[in-house]
C-alpha cells in the first residue's frame, strides 16, 4: 500500500508499526527521517543491543537479510532491522521469498536513497509483491524533490510542527541561500530553534543573520530587491561583496536566482486578473512577495523584461568560460548588473 509521508509518522507516533517499509525516492531526507525515527523509537533503549540490526547495501546480500529479519526477538516484543543505502543490493529475489511470508515480530526498513528501478525481474518482482495486495503491513514511500515554489511553504510546515513560526522574508533568505536541500535546511532550522531559545516563537531576518550566518542584508534576496527597486548604490554594494566572496556566493547560483524571478515576471506580465490571490496562485509564490512583481513591472516592462532574461542567459554562459577570457565572476556580476540597471 502506498502511503504519504505524514502519515507513516502520524502512525508511527502512535507506536503502529509495519512489518515492512520500503523508502525511496529523489529526496531522501523523508526516508532518513522515518528510518531514524524507528530506529530511535520501535525499541526501547535496553531492548536495543539484542533486537536492532543496521546493515548497509554496500556490505551485505538480501539473504543475509532475510536471516537476520527472520531471526527471533531476544526479551522483548519485537526486532528491528534497518538497510540502510539499499540502492547498492544486488538481486532483489531474495527478499521476494521473505515479503510472501514476513516474520510477524520484525520490523524490516529498506532505506533505498534513490528511485526504484521497476524494469529489472527481481526488482519487478519484488515491488509487485510489495504493493499488489492492500497490505497494512506493508508500507511504501516514494518521494521526488521538492520545486523551489514548494520550499517555503515546507518550511512553515515543518517549523509550525515545532511551534514556531517565520517572517516570509527569513524563509526567502533561507531558501535563496539553501535552495532545495533538506537536509541542509533542516539542520539550519533546528539550529536555530536551539539558538533562538524556548521564549521566541517566530523567526525573523536578524535570527537568520546572527544565528545561520546569511546576512539578512547581503545575499542573492537582498540583490533582486535592489535591480526591481532601482536602488543601484545597494546593488553594486552587494555585487562587490559577492566578487569577494565567490565560493560563498557562486555567480551561476545568483543568475539561476535572478533568471527565476524575471521568468516569472514574464508570466506576470501576461496574467490578466492581477488579484494578490490569483497572481500568487499562478506564479507560485507567497502573497508576501506579489508586491515584488508588481514594482518590477514597473520598471520592467515586456520587452525589458525579456532583454533581462537574454542577458541571464549570456553571462551564464560566459561564468562557464564561453566568450570569457579573463573576466572574474565579480567583474562579470558587476557588468551584468550595470546592463540590466541601465
């Protein structure tokens, strides 16, 4: 049976635990989470040195596998054993056998950190056993990346899980300077919570400056204000510190950043009901930001618009080395912003 991942852990929460999970997927911090969580949780601390196996698909075979979740539980209700990087197994067979009559005191976690490739006849097989019968006790999870209009929304979902809550301009920061990383953004987050300490519940730009390191006035967020609102003094003085800064501020990032957000500004351009509901619908961004798109119509039109995105494209390529000789990526930056400024 194929379930979503807030669910799996809604169970989980509740000590309602499969016999099986297989977890795979583009995005394979669901897959940790919920591998941790059992590990963490299924057993009871004293329980664990008999009753939990951890085996990694680089050093290990599915028979050996199957032994091990066919063994009994030593003093306690169940066993738990954990794949971990099971995307390196070979022949999926085996575990065929195991999935027609699992060993109803274990709990098997098969964490495949990549998509499943169906085609193979093992892999075939063993996928079909998992998902063709309306079996509780068999739980699967596929996931794909999240797109960066997805990102900001997940976080508030995964901050209001912790009570707390974000200014939309912090989690834009956050989103400019982690992109769609889960991994690293959650550990971003967690560390703030620790930082912010028990007494603030909602995160601001000044947390994420002081606390993760992103400047709430110098980052990729900060320099698209500064082209849509004309201010070329904060433009060029973000861009230098960008120059001085390339591995901290890679300039392929920044124009992947600002191509995102004129792409957009096409799509406004060309939207007639320009309601904040509706544009923020369409362009897939929080209301917060429809403003942003509503002042750079004004000094981006159309056709302004479209040259921008053709001058994106040409500096990307030349930050790759095509028709650049010599140019850093600072002089290049400051070039391009002085092309698109005027």
């Amino acid at each position: 049976m194929s379930n979503n991942f807030k669910k799996i852990v809604d169970n989980l929460k509740k000590k309602v635990f499969a016999q099986v999970y297989f977890l795979s997927g583009e995005e394979p911090w669901f897959a940790d989470f919920i591998t941790d969580y059992i590990a963490t949780h299924a057993l009871k601390e004293e329980e664990k040195a008999f009753n939990q196996t951890i085996l990694y698909g680089r050093d290990t075979n599915p028979m050996d596998i199957v032994h091990a979740a066919r063994r009994y539980p030593m003093m306690a209700p169940r066993q738990v054993v954990i794949i971990k990087e099971a995307q390196h197994l070979k022949n999926f067979e085996p575990l065929v056998s195991y999935l027609k009559a699992p060993a109803p005191a274990t709990i098997l976690v098969i964490n495949y950190r990549d998509n499943f490739d169906k085609r193979p006849k093992d892999k075939k097989a063993f996928y079909k056993e998992l998902t063709q019968k309306k079996n509780e006790n068999f739980v699967t999870l596929e996931t794909k990346k999240l797109y960066d209009s997805q990102i900001g929304d997940w976080i508030n979902d995964y901050l209001k899980s912790m009570g707390l809550t974000i200014e939309a301009s912090a989690t834009q920061i956050l989103v400019d300077h982690l992109g769609t990383d889960l991994s690293k953004i959650v550990n971003a987050l967690d560390k703030l919570k620790i930082a912010i300490g028990p007494q603030i519940k909602n995160i601001t730009p000044e947390h994420v400056d002081k606390y993760i390191g992103i400047s709430k006035d110098f980052n990729n967020f900060e320099l698209q204000k500064a082209i849509i609102n004309g201010n070329v003094v904060k433009a060029y003085q973000i861009a230098r510190i960008f120059g001085k800064n390339p591995q901290k501020y890679p300039l392929t990032f920044t124009i992947a950043t600002l191509f995102a957000f004129f792409r957009k500004l096409l799509t406004f351009h060309v939207t007639k009901d320009k309601s904040q509901h509706n544009l923020a619908s369409v362009l897939k961004v929080n209301p917060f930001f429809v403003k942003d798109y509503h002042n750079a119509a004004r000094r981006f039109n159309w056709a302004k618009t479209r040259r921008v995105i053709s001058l994106l494209r040409e500096y990307d390529l030349r930050s790759k080395g095509v028709n650049n000789n010599s140019a850093s990526d600072g002089e290049l930056l400051q070039e391009m912003i002085f092309k698109i400024m005027h």
